[in-house]
C-alpha cells in the first residue's frame, strides 16, 4: 500500500458508479470521524507521467478531497486498458446480501451507545428502516422467523432495458401505485413493482 498525493490522482472517466447524496454525506462523516477507510485501487496513468487513474474508490477519493486531505491510501495495480474497463465494470457490483440474524446482532451493539437518528448518519438505511431492525432484535425472533420479516432492509436489483422498454415499464410503474404521493420515487417504484409482481403471479396461478 502507498500514500499518494492526492493531486496526482484523476479519477477513470468510465466509471459508471454513482452514490445517492444522503450515502456520500455519511462516508464523510465516516472518514472524518474514524480516519479510517478502504484504500483506493488504482493504476499508473495510460498518458499522464507521474499521476495514478482510480479504478475503484471515486467517492472515497471525492469524500478525502471534501475532507481538505492531501494524501490518500492506495494500492497500485499495473493492469491495462481492457482489464481496468473490465475492473470498473465488476468491482462495484460483486457484493453480497446481509444474514438478518447478523444484522440484528450488530445493531444491538451499535444501539446500546447511538440513537436511530445518530445511526441513521452512519449506516446506509434510513431512519425508518433502523427502527424496524432494532424492533425485530428486541423481539427476539429466531432467525428462521426473522427471515419473514425483512422488509426493513432495501435489496438492490440490477437490471437494464432499452429506451422503448424503459418508456413501458416507467407508465406501468406510474399506473401500478394511484394516490401514493407521500413516498419516496425509489420507494413509490420499489412498491409499483412489487404490485405488478403479484398480480401477475395471482393471474397465473
């Protein structure tokens, strides 16, 4: 691992991730707070001498920046155009999912020394979803039962159309959830298709 100046570091004009505001706004905090953070992965710049190019870390690099940082923790990988593409492509999205069962217990030790509302500024669910966590730990489910109740925690879901499905699926999406003005468009969408999910499974039954 390396510390490297931060002004010698551009980030990969390819990267395709983005994170939400409220989620950047909580890395912050995190280095800030800790000083602690996973080091940046990147390469020797393809036709700038003496820079590096990001290939995994852009809002870390971004949040360090914000922070008034002047060196950073990297790790060098030598790899080549076609692998940094292939990298930016897939280190983003190898993630698993959490155990509930885990999570609960984590939670139970975070909650013992913070409120939701101070864990809420930390962790990626929101406020709502932590406090449905922390029910379900206090209730003391066994894990199997627990499964049954996880709807406190967002699951991400992938997937990727072409411009005519995309007009298809946002009309579907807008008629699927009449009235629910009071929700998020994330929340409004997750639950448009989740109605469309069911009636479609009722049909075929």
């Amino acid at each position: 691992m390396k510390s490297i100046a931060i002004q010698n570091l551009l980030p990969h004009p390819g990267n395709p991730n983005r994170m939400s505001k409220s989620n950047f706004a909580k890395l912050v905090r995190h280095i800030e707070r800790t000083g602690r953070y996973e080091p940046l992965i990147i390469r020797p710049h393809p036709k700038k001498d003496k820079c590096f190019q990001i290939i995994n870390g852009h809002h870390r690099f971004e949040a360090l920046k914000q922070l008034g940082q002047e060196k950073c923790d990297c790790v060098v990988w030598d790899v080549d155009d076609n692998e940094a593409a292939l990298l930016l492509a897939t280190l983003n999205r190898l993630c698993g999912t959490d155990v509930l069962d885990k999570k609960l217990a984590l939670l139970k030790k975070l909650s013992a020394k913070r409120n939701v509302e101070e864990l809420s500024k930390l962790l990626p669910q929101t406020k709502k979803q932590i406090a449905r966590l922390i029910e379900l730990q206090k209730t003391k489910l066994k894990p199997e039962l627990a499964e049954d109740n996880n709807q406190a925690i967002a699951y991400p879901m992938v997937f990727f159309l072409n411009a005519e499905q995309k007009g298809i699926v946002e009309a579907a999406l807008s008629k699927a959830t009449p009235g629910e003005t009071k929700l998020t468009k994330a929340a409004r969408n997750a639950k448009a298709i989740t109605n469309i999910a069911q009636f479609y499974e009722r049909s075929h039954e």
